[in-house]
C-alpha cells in the first residue's frame, strides 16, 4: 500500500490584549488552520481464502478537507484588599473534517472496475467555560480552586455507492459529551519541604445514537476522583529530592469516536472505533535534581490503554484496522537529563530506560524487556553569526508483551545565518531517509507482521526580517479547555 499527500495549509491567528491595571487584564484569541489535501492510496494485494486466490490492484481518489477554528476569552481580576486572584474564560471550537473517495480494482489482471464512492462527514463544536480562584497567605501558602465545564456536540455522516449492486449505504451517527470538574490544589512550603496536594472530580456524560436507532448505543455517566501530590526536599542549595503520585485520565479525540473509514482494498479497512474507552493512569515518580542535571525514576499503570488492532470478519472476509480499549498496560522508567554548555556548544540530552508491559486476554503475549530511548540536541554558535544544529533520537527494539516494534534512528539538521536585519535558516529533517516502523503483534486470533515507511525528509528554507527593536509588550492568556489536543 501507498499513499501520496498533497496538502495546502493556511495557518491563522491573532489576539487583543487589554491591560486594565495592574492584576487586571482582558484578553481575547482567535486562532486556525484551513487544510485541503488529495491523497490516492494504490494497493497491491495477494488474498488467499482456503483455495482461491485472487491478485487485486486498487486504485483509491482520495479528497478531503479539515478546518478547525478556535477562539477563547479571558478576563483576570485582582482583589489586592485579600491578596487573590480570579480568572473566568469562555472557549469555542468547531473541527469540520471531509473526505470523497471513488474506488476501483482491478481483479487477476483483467480490468478495472469501478467498486465504490465514498462520501463521508465529521464535524464537532466544543464550547467551555471555566473559573479558578487564587488566594495567597502570608506564610507563603497558596490555595486554588475552580471549576470546569465542556459539552462537545458532533455528527458523523457517511453515503457509499456500491457499483455492484447499484444500491446507497447511508448511516447517522451522533455524539455528545459533557464533563463538570471541580478541583482544589493547597501548595506551600513547611520548613524547607515544598509540597502542593490537590484533587479533582469529575462527572462526565455521554450518549451516541443512530438516528436509525430508537435507543442509544452508549449512554455513561460516571464520576471519578483524581488526587495528586508532590513534595520536594532540599538536600543543599544546589540538589533536592521530590516526590510525586498523580491520577489522570486521557480521553479518545472526538474524531476517534467516530464512524469513518478508510477502504484500502475490497478486503481490508482502515477505521475509527465509536467504542473507545477513555484511558486512566496512576503514576508515582522521584526525581533528584542537581544544578540542571536530573535523575528520574517513575512507575505507572494503565488501565483501558489505547492501540490499534486488528478485527476480522469471517462471513465477509474483511480485517478491519482500528484503536481499541486493550486490558491493562505498566511501565517503569529511569530518565536521565543531561544538559550542558561549553564554549561555543550547548547540548540537550535524554537517555531513558524503559520497562513496559501490555497485558490482554484477547492477545497473545510475546515478551517484555527493557529498551533505550535517546534524544540529543546540540547547537554550535560559530564567528560571523553561523549557527549548526545538529539532533538526533530514536530507540532500541521493543518488546511490550503484546507488542513487538523495530530499533529507529532519526537525525535532524539546521544551519541559519544573521545578515543585518535578516535571518536565513535551512533546514533539513530525516536526513538519512529512515523513518521505518515495524511491529508484530497477534490480537483477536489475528498476528500480524507489518512494516510502514514515512517519507519524512524534508528541506526548508525560512527567511525572516526584523524592521527594528519591538516595544516592550505584555499578552497574559490561559487556556480554557485542558482538552484541546481532543479537537482533531
């Protein structure tokens, strides 16, 4: 399989910002980005069924667009006369996805037919709103409170023709989402130990229905409560100790939740899972700290991860590739952070040991051990206002339990030049061509054995001028909807 991306992005943005004294401010954002793309997915495919065969090439026309527009408002308030705060902030946003696809196969070298027109729609609105209270004490305590509510709305439409038999498949899928969160975080320092606990409830509400359906096919509500601590213990002036434990939950984006799917040949789908759970982690981790230097040791335990997999159906020989909700996953890590300056060179490094194991009662457990992941960013200042950036990260192989991924290696290059009031950069990323991906797996009675190659080299040019010294300017925002990644 291969497919071809042809994609034109125009990237918006702009904000007001309104001091109105000091503590006091109000400000507003917009911001976007419009995309069109035209991707042909050419498949060439070998289907053995007990004893037919049949060599099948497919041609895919593939248009779509994405649209997503976001705008928030804040206004911040300063109560001198109690030494606190309160910031109030409204958000919306609308991602508005579609996609056309006419499809044809050619079937053991003979001619090529017309199989299908594919004409699908996704689009969501979010809207919050949110308000946080900040009161600081004398004896440098500091207590927070706020609350948090989100309601996503989104339609999910898909028209197929089947040239075959001449006949429309047509399917509505609705889905809604409210959370209410409050949450409270008391920070401060006792002694010399600086601390900050803090807890948030959340109550969440989902319904998704086929207009088709009388009844819904997932109607939730539930509440969950997610503590988290931190504290952190001077040993001299230039090291300390802490520790952490936090409980989260990560959500499915909204377009995960969707119908849509993506035909690659008459016996194979790319597609989304409306079924999706969200995922909820607890994690512990200790961390000491000297000068910029760390060490980071940090144990953590999914439950309901998200990865994709394979879901065949026997009657109509069809695999279906999509994210599901897999058992339980854990991970213990050692970070090493390693920056350091010399001369005309400063680098950033990170050397992670890793640990981790993916666990589910429809999948086959291969083996878990340890694997390396490294990243490196070094930056050369040369005479004559030259600068060199060369970076690189990648992994070793990677044995998950489930899951079993190849060793990757990627490195990146930069070169710019100061030229009075211009700066010219190149760039160059993925240099050696090496983005490949391998990955095995048997899940539902299915193993797979797969490998994927990302044309990610690329060369750029930027150019920018300066037309003089900027005024000194001050823009205060915070974001509304700590879900925004979601909206995709």
């Amino acid at each position: 399989t291969t497919a071809n991306t042809f994609r034109k992005q125009f990237i918006f943005g702009g904000g007001l910002f309104y001091k109105i004294n000091d503590g006091d401010y109000f400000s507003l954002n917009v911001n976007g980005k419009l995309q069109t793309d035209i991707f042909p997915i050419n498949t060439i495919t070998e289907n053995k069924n007990q004893d037919v065969v049949n060599n099948v090439v497919t041609y895919s026309d593939n248009e779509g667009k994405k649209d997503f527009v976001n705008s928030s408002l804040n206004y911040n308030k300063k109560i001198n006369s109690l030494d606190a705060q309160i910031f109030s902030g409204l958000q919306y946003s609308n991602f508005d996805q579609t996609s056309w696809s006419q499809v044809q196969n050619n079937f053991n070298e003979t001619e090529f037919e017309l199989a299908q027109i594919r004409d699908q729609r996704f689009k969501v609105n979010v809207f919050s709103g949110r308000i946080d209270i900040e009161k600081k004490f004398k004896n440098e305590m500091k207590f927070e409170v706020g609350g948090l509510y989100s309601a996503a709305d989104s339609k999910s439409d898909f028209d197929i023709f089947y040239y075959e038999t001449n006949t429309n498949e047509v399917s509505h899928y609705d889905f809604k989402e409210e959370n209410l969160a409050g949450y409270s975080q008391l920070s401060g320092k006792i002694k010399k130990i600086d601390f900050s606990v803090g807890v948030r409830v959340e109550n969440t509400n989902v319904n998704g229905k086929f207009k088709t359906d009388l009844l819904p096919l997932i109607d939730k509500n539930y509440t969950n409560f997610f503590p988290k601590a931190q504290f952190t213990f001077p040993i001299d002036s230039t090291k300390n100790i802490s520790i952490n434990y936090a409980k989260s939950i990560s959500r499915p984006n909204y377009s995960s939740l969707s119908q849509g799917a993506t035909y690659i040949n008459p016996y194979f789908l790319y597609a989304r899972n409306i079924n999706l759970d969200p995922t909820f982690t607890n994690e512990i981790a200790s961390t000491f700290q000297y000068h910029d230097k760390s060490v980071k040791l940090s144990y953590y335990q999914n439950k309901n991860p998200v990865y994709s997999s394979f879901i065949y159906d026997e009657d109509d020989n069809i695999m279906t590739f999509k994210e599901i909700n897999l058992d339980k996953e854990s991970g213990l890590s050692l970070d090493f952070e390693l920056p350091f300056t010399y001369k005309f060179w400063t680098t950033t490094n990170s050397v992670i040991f890793i640990l981790e194991k993916i666990e589910d009662s429809s999948a086959v457990f291969l083996s878990s051990k340890p694997y390396i992941y490294y990243y490196s960013n070094n930056e050369f200042k040369f005479p004559k206002d030259y600068t060199f950036v060369v970076g690189w990260w990648g992994a070793t192989k990677q044995n998950k339990g489930v899951f079993e991924r190849s060793a990757n290696f990627i490195m990146d290059m930069s070169l710019s030049k100061k030229i009075t009031n211009w700066n010219i950069t190149l760039n160059f990323n993925d240099i050696f061509r090496n983005t490949i991906y391998k990955e095995q797996f048997t899940i539902n009675e299915v193993s797979s054995k797969s490998r994927y190659l990302v044309d990610a080299h690329e060369i750029s040019i930027a150019i920018r001028y300066s037309f003089g010294k900027v005024k000194e300017t001050e823009f205060n925002e915070k974001s509304i909807n700590e879900n925004e990644n979601r909206i995709r």
